[in-house]
C-alpha cells in the first residue's frame, strides 16, 4: 500500500537540501530578504552582473568589403606574362573579337591558362562607333528613315550579341559570363545607339548570356550648364533591363593615378555610384584629365605591374566589386 506523503517544502539557500527554485529567482528573494546585510548585497550585485556579461551582446558589423585589382589591355600580354602578373592583379580583361582599332584579335584558345592562374575575367566585345549607326544622307531616302535606322540599329545589335555570345561559348565561358560591349565615346549617345543596345541586351540573355557595358563615367559638358553622363544616358534608356557598368574615369581626382594602391579604390568612388568596375588608369595616360597625378606615371606616360621591371606591358588598371566581374571562370 502506498502512502502519499506531504509535499516537501522547498529547502532554504543556505540549508542541505536541494531547491527547486532557479538561481536567479533565489537571488531575488534574497535581496528582498536580506538587503540590510551589506555584504550579501554586494554578492548579489557581482553575481547578477556575472549574469548579464554572459549574455551576448549585438555583433560587430563585418568591414566593407575591399576592391580587387585587375588590368586590361588590346593585346594578349604573353603566356610568360601571366605568373608576373598574377602577383598584383586578380583579374584580366579578355577580348571575344578584335578590340577597336584593330583587325584580329590576339585573347582566343588563353581563358584555360589564364583560369588556371587563377584570373577572373572581364569578357569584352567592341561595340559600333554612333557614326556606323547613322546612315548617311547621300543614300535612298528610306535608309534615312528614323524608323529604318532604328531597325537596322536592333538587327545589328541582335547580330553581334549572337556572335559574341557564339565566342564565348566556344572559348569556354559559362552561361550568365557578363559580357561587357565596349562604348569608346563619351557623352549623350543618339536614339539609334540606344536601340542597339537594348537589342544588344535582349539577345544576350536569350543567349544565356549577361549583358555588361563598359563606358565613360566622366560629365560631358553639353552647355547651358548642362552636362551628361554617359553610364548615367544608358541606364536612362534601359527601362527595366539589367546592366552591369564597367565606367572609366581616369581624371584626377577621383582616379589615385597610376600607382598601384595598397588597397585599390573602389568602384563606387569613381562618380558613378552604381559602377561594379572602374578603369581609373589608362596607358598611355592622357594629359588632359591626368596633369594632378602626373608623377604616378612612368617616363613614358604609361602603366606597368609593379614585377614587370623591364616595362613589357603597358596596362590599364582596374578595380572591381569581385575577383572575377564577369563571373567567367
């Protein structure tokens, strides 16, 4: 038979037995009880303060993360270039067609080796000038045309991303690879450029592809006190499409110069806020945006990696958001 006994009563802090009360709520009955004893009263006070230490507290904000260094340059530098490189810079621009200016293209059969280094890429293909976009007035009157232009601007802009997304396929790069389409001219670009562009776009991502532009970050003065961007002129006449901007801006300031920083200046410093790469050296330097950090340039008005002694390969610097901007490897 069993016999229910009376509930135990709780034993007291200082008593033999075992409470079931926690610590913290014994610790206030305490001080109710005995807050004249001073020296109980500081104890409670240093074991609620050990209580509250252990518990942790907010964590720290991780530091903005840093740029990256990277180079481009028209021609492919030399496969006995690639390990003296490599010691300063993590990424390397890489053209899919012949860069402008030029007939043929020197890039093709390297992205492996250059992968293998560890490079990141910036994947380019050399866009029209505006001028090739116009047709001229001495031709029939249809080609001179608003609404002609317009779709002879879209053809070309759907032609050439299939043949750069064609090249980059078979030079190895993934699907989504930003390919950046190189704009030399600055300044407010005309309706039939930005048709190109958006059909340039448009193809692109049916392609797999992700479409990227590299152009100039620096205001054109257009009068009247009046000046444009043209990154800020795109990404007004984009709509809803997505680009990634490579700017250039090698004026002085915002641009360090030539000189190799510790830590490179990042893409957001360079005017266009929303840029994810910025080219912020040129070689050869021009004089007219470059005379405040002249001395950051060599004799010979160019820049060169910091192991390249003897001055082989005149580059153009770079800093981006990633090791690889357009996500190539």
């Amino acid at each position: 038979m069993w016999v229910r006994l009376p509930p135990r009563a709780p034993v007291s802090f200082f008593g033999r037995g075992i409470s079931t009360e926690t610590p913290l709520r014994r610790m206030l009955k305490l001080i109710f009880a005995c807050s004249h004893q001073k020296v109980l009263g500081i104890s409670i006070i240093v074991f609620l303060y050990s209580l509250l230490s252990a518990v942790p507290g907010p964590s720290q904000q991780s530091p903005a993360p840093l740029a990256h260094l990277g180079f481009d340059r028209n021609d492919y530098p030399g496969d006995t270039a690639l390990p003296i490189l490599r010691k300063s810079f993590s990424f390397t621009g890489y053209w899919l067609g012949p860069p402008p200016g030029a007939e043929s293209n020197s890039w093709p059969g390297k992205r492996e080796l250059l992968r293998s280094l560890g490079f990141g890429f910036l994947v380019l293909y050399s866009g029209p000038q505006s001028n090739e976009l116009q047709q001229k007035r001495s031709e029939a009157h249809v080609f001179n045309n608003l609404k002609s232009r317009m779709s002879s601007a879209r053809k070309r802009g759907a032609n050439d991303a299939r043949q750069a997304a064609a090249t980059a396929r078979r030079e190895g790069f993934p699907a989504r690879t930003v390919i950046f389409l190189d704009i030399e001219e600055g300044g407010r670009l005309p309706a039939v450029y930005h048709a190109y562009l958006r059909a340039w776009v448009d193809q692109l991502a049916q392609a797999g592809y992700r479409a990227g532009v590299y152009c100039s970050g620096m205001p054109v003065d257009e009068g009247g006190g009046v000046s444009i961007v043209t990154a800020d002129d795109i990404r007004n006449n984009m709509g809803k499409r997505v680009l990634v901007y490579w700017v250039y801006n090698d004026g002085c300031p915002p641009s360090p110069g030539c000189a190799i920083p510790q830590n490179p200046p990042p893409p957001s410093t360079s005017g266009v806020p929303y840029a994810t790469v910025w080219q912020f050296a040129q070689s050869p330097r021009r004089k007219q945006f470059t005379a405040r950090c002249a001395v950051s340039y060599f004799a010979d008005g160019n820049c060169y990696a910091p192991a390249d002694t003897a001055h082989s390969w005149f580059l153009d610097f770079d800093s981006a958001d990633s090791t690889d901007p357009s996500h190539g490897r």
